[in-house]
C-alpha cells in the first residue's frame, strides 16, 4: 500500500542541517542537506529529513491525540511510555531480553495501531518493525529523477526550479542575558522559500492491519501543519495540497473499542501484555 502527499509551504521553512550545525564554520545556520548525485557529481542537496516529518507529523499528533483520548496526563505514565510514544523509546541500560519478546511485541503492536505504524523500543527488546516506510522529495530540479519515477505529473513543475534557487537567509535577534537593548546576538539561518512543494509517499506493510492503516489518515487530521523550527515565528507553515489517504474510523473504532485496555495498558507499563515492559 502507498499513499502521497503533497504538501506546499505556506511560510518559509527553517530546518537546520544536522551535519554540518556543529562544525559550520560561518555563522549562518544552513538548511538541511542530503547527499545526491547531481549530472554524475556527488553534491549535498537542500531536503526536509523523513526523520523528522514521521516524527511531527504522524507520531506526535497520533500520541498527543492518544493521550486525549484515553484522558491520561502525561505525568500519570512511566517516563519510558512516555519516551516510546513521543521518541520511539530506547532499550534500558543491562536491560534483558525475554524469551518470548517476539510474542510479546507482536501484543503491544496489536493493541496499539499507532505503535505498529512507527515501531519504538522498551525497556528490554526493540518491537518488531514498524509497518510504515516514508519517502519525501523536494518538487526542484535535483529530485526530477526520482520524481518523474514516482510523481511523474509533477516532472514539468519541479524541472523549471533548482532546491538552491529556492534557499534565503533569514537575520533574527536574541537575548545575550540582560535586559539592556545593548546585549542582543544576532543569528542568521537559511530557509526554504514559500511556495516550495514537498511530496511524500508512504509506504506501508502488505499485511497491515486495517486500524493501523487508518492511522496514517488520523495523524494528517490531527497534524497541526509545521515542519522544521522557528515555529513561534510562524515558519514551517505547510498546506496539504492532495493526499490519497483512506479513511480514519477504523483507528478511531479500534480506539473506542479497546479503551480500557489501551489506557490501563499505558499506565502500568504493560502495554496489554502480563508483564511490565516500561518503566
């Protein structure tokens, strides 16, 4: 199963690359990069990191809507659940796998659709893989490739723009530790033009369970429509332009469904199992 979205910036994105934040040798934050082919040459590319969109726009809103829905704060949770929804998790330190973490893991991923779509980690074992893949490519001249593969209505659009052609700086002040107007840091970031398209695809398991896959259309219902940072400076604005999802009710039945059992299994750590799994 695959489904697309295309999205288009509605304000400019900031999204800083993680290569080279540490060791930029200019005082200007650069935008994300990724490594490419462009004409047989190795160049690093403008992109937006899946990494980053599975984590705003489908585990973040599916958890913070989780957490609504079973009304459950979340200092009522072990602070690993909390890490598992909002991180993925991570495996506790000398932590031992049990023999049965296999069945174990498969519970866990049947109760939770939101928890099988995106994978995470307990206190002892990874869960076994998550259903969703996702893909994401700028609509710009260096991604016409894969696009005219996967996206080909959109080769004509993406060929008459260049990634670095959309790049601008934005100069902001900050605070330096006093209140004088005298003791402000400017600092200057690169961003990505209004205007801009992204087209995602999401991949999912052939097996995937039908509450599961509702929660890939759940998630882009919840989403609150920013990518990157600078949010509070309204950067990051994103508009759905088209997205062939199917419907959520099958994730919003299997959450109505199986309430008591989710929230209880959240709480004490179970996570629907006979065993505390987190923390």
């Amino acid at each position: 199963m695959k489904y697309q979205i295309l999205l288009q910036a509605v304000t400019p994105i900031s999204h800083g690359d993680t290569v080279t934040g540490v060791d930029n040798q200019t005082n200007t934050r650069i935008f994300m990069r990724q490594g490419m082919l462009i004409d047989g040459k190795p160049a690093r590319v403008p992109s937006v990191s899946e990494n980053a969109l599975r984590s705003v726009m489908f585990r973040y809103p599916l958890h913070d809507h989780l957490l609504r829905a079973l009304e459950i704060e979340r200092g009522q949770l072990p602070q690993s659940v909390v890490n598992l929804l909002f991180s993925g998790g991570s495996m506790a330190s000398g932590a031992k796998a049990p023999t049965n973490e296999i069945e174990l893991g498969h519970k866990v991923k049947q109760l939770y659709p939101s928890i099988d779509l995106l994978g995470g980690a307990v206190d002892a074992f990874i869960l076994p893989r998550s259903r969703m893949r996702l893909a994401a490519w700028l609509v710009a001249r260096e991604y016409l490739p894969a696009l005219r593969l996967v996206a080909p209505e959109l080769a004509d659009e993406a060929a008459g723009v260049s990634a670095y052609d959309m790049l601008t700086e934005e100069t902001r002040t900050r605070g330096a530790g006093s209140e004088s107007s005298g003791n402000q840091m400017l600092y200057t970031y690169e961003t990505l033009a209004a205007g801009a398209k992204l087209l995602l695809e999401v991949s999912l398991d052939p097996h995937t369970p039908t509450a599961t896959a509702a929660a890939v259309a759940h998630a882009l219902a919840c989403w609150d429509g920013y990518i990157g940072g600078q949010g509070r400076q309204g950067r990051g604005r994103m508009e759905v332009v088209r997205a062939s999802l199917g419907g959520a009710d099958a994730y919003l039945a299997h959450l109505e469904t199986h309430r008591d059992a989710m929230r209880d299994g959240l709480v004490t750590g179970k996570l629907g199992t006979e065993r505390v799994l987190c923390q």
